[in-house]
C-alpha cells in the first residue's frame, strides 16, 4: 500500500505509523463523564468503506497525517497534514533529516 505524503510524495506504508481513528474526540480533560471516558478508551467503530485515519510519517518527515483510506479495498482517497503538521515537516526537511 501506498500512502503520498503531502511532502515526501508516495512512500511504502512501511514508513507510517497508524496512530489510530481519526474521527474519535476526546472528552474534556476535566470531565467527570465516566460513560464518556470508556467511550473514548474502549469503543471502535469497524466501518466498511472510507475511514478517517491519523498516520504519522516516522520513517520520514515525521509528519502527522489524516488519511481518508477504503477499509475493504485499501484505496486511499485523499491524504492532508494534520493540525499544523506541515510547519515541522518543512523544518525536519530544511535541516536535511528526511
């Protein structure tokens, strides 16, 4: 599988890191919501179909990716930096480290 980094372009799969479900949210840190809180710990979706993911690029840039990807046929329909990922990206690559 095939994952284009905004930045380095295509690279093999084996050079990302999934992170985890990109649709999950956090409860807020001061919550006492316990139903909340296990939901958030131990609740997974299996969708079939198109899947928001968060990968990181740890065998390059080392950018934090959302990956829109195809669960049954692996597809992968779009790729974007994550919350100002590309700001650390630019300055992994200026300095010669991808």
């Amino acid at each position: 599988m095939l994952i284009t980094c905004p930045y380095c372009g295509p690279r093999d799969v084996i050079e990302f890191t999934y992170q985890g479900d990109g649709n999950r949210e956090r409860p807020q840190p001061a919550s006492q919501d316990l139903d909340a809180w296990n939901a958030y710990v131990y609740d997974r979706l299996n969708p079939a179909g198109d899947h928001n993911e968060i990968w990181q690029h740890s065998g390059g840039c080392r950018a934090h990716l959302r990956v829109v990807r195809n669960t049954l046929t692996h597809e992968i329909s779009s790729v974007a930096f994550t919350r100002g990922d590309h700001k650390s990206a630019a300055r992994h690559k200026a300095e010669g480290k991808s």
